[in-house]
C-alpha cells in the first residue's frame, strides 16, 4: 500500500507544497528584512502569508516526518520489553494517534466552515483557507498512519506465514 499510484501522488503533491510554502517563507522573510532596512517600511500581506506558509508547511512536514520515521518518540521502556509486546505497544500508540489526529480533524473541519466569512485582516481572504490547512495536514498525517499500519500489519503476517 505505502507504493500505491494514490499514495505517490498524494506524497508528490506534498512535497511540492512544503517546497512552495517554503520557497514563500524564505523569499518574503528576506524581502521584508530588506525593505525594511533599506526603506524603513515592510509588506504587511508578507507577514500574514508568512503565518499561513508555515502552517501548511508544517502540516505537511508532520505527515513527511511520520512516513519517514523522524518523530521524536521516547524508546527507552518500549525497548526494554519483548518484541512481541513492543508490537502490541506500537499498534496501541498507533491508535491512540489516529484517534487524536481525528479529533483535530473533526475540530478544525468545524472551525474552517464556521470562518468562511470571515476574511483575513490584511489579505482579505477567508480564514476558512488557512484553517483548512490543518485538517488537510491531518488527513496526510492519518493517511501515512494507515499506509504504515497496513505495511507493518502485512509484513507481520508474511513473517508468520515464512513468505518472507
């Protein structure tokens, strides 16, 4: 599953948006430290998509650093335990993050659609965009969880079966 032509695209189409919201982050960043220090004056729409660029960059990157396994995680206790145990204890934690990125997901679905008329001071966009960043960030986050599960799940069973 984690190789599946809808996974490939839904990694390319994040990797190409962290690198967008980034590219974005950086340009205006220096941009406004210029122009503030040539002319004393700044971009006042910069630093408000500043702010958006790094949420969705961040949601994103948390979806990336999941599928790459470069959360920070405690190990220590966990490594102390049998490995079948250390499977169980995985499976739960993999649980307990799924059942947590839903009730963000669920939350933050409701307050995007409840900030669709409100717009953004300086923009003048609504804020449902920017909010939608992070449901959308939990969803390739849960995705990734899912694709990680299935893989590990499948590579258990081919390990019980002696297929491997």
């Amino acid at each position: 599953m984690g190789d599946s032509k809808f996974m490939r695209i839904v990694r390319y189409t994040e990797s190409f948006f962290m690198i967008l919201g980034i590219s974005t982050i950086v340009v205006l960043v220096l941009s406004n430290v210029v122009i503030r220090f040539v002319f004393r004056s700044g971009f006042l729409w910069g630093e408000e998509l500043i702010g958006f660029s790094i949420v969705l960059t961040v949601m994103l990157g948390a979806a990336r650093a999941l599928r790459e396994d470069q959360h920070t995680a405690l190990t220590y206790f966990l490594n102390k335990m049998p490995p079948r145990l250390q499977i169980v204890v995985n499976y739960i934690i993999d649980l307990l993050m799924a059942t947590f990125l839903m009730i963000i997901l669920y939350s933050s679905v409701l307050y995007a659609l409840g900030s669709v008329d409100q717009m953004s001071f300086v923009l003048r966009i609504p804020m449902a965009i920017p909010y939608s960043f992070i449901p959308l960030g939990c969803v390739c986050i849960l995705l990734e969880l899912v694709t990680r599960t299935v893989d590990k799940t499948t590579s258990l069973i081919r390990k019980g079966d002696g297929t491997q």
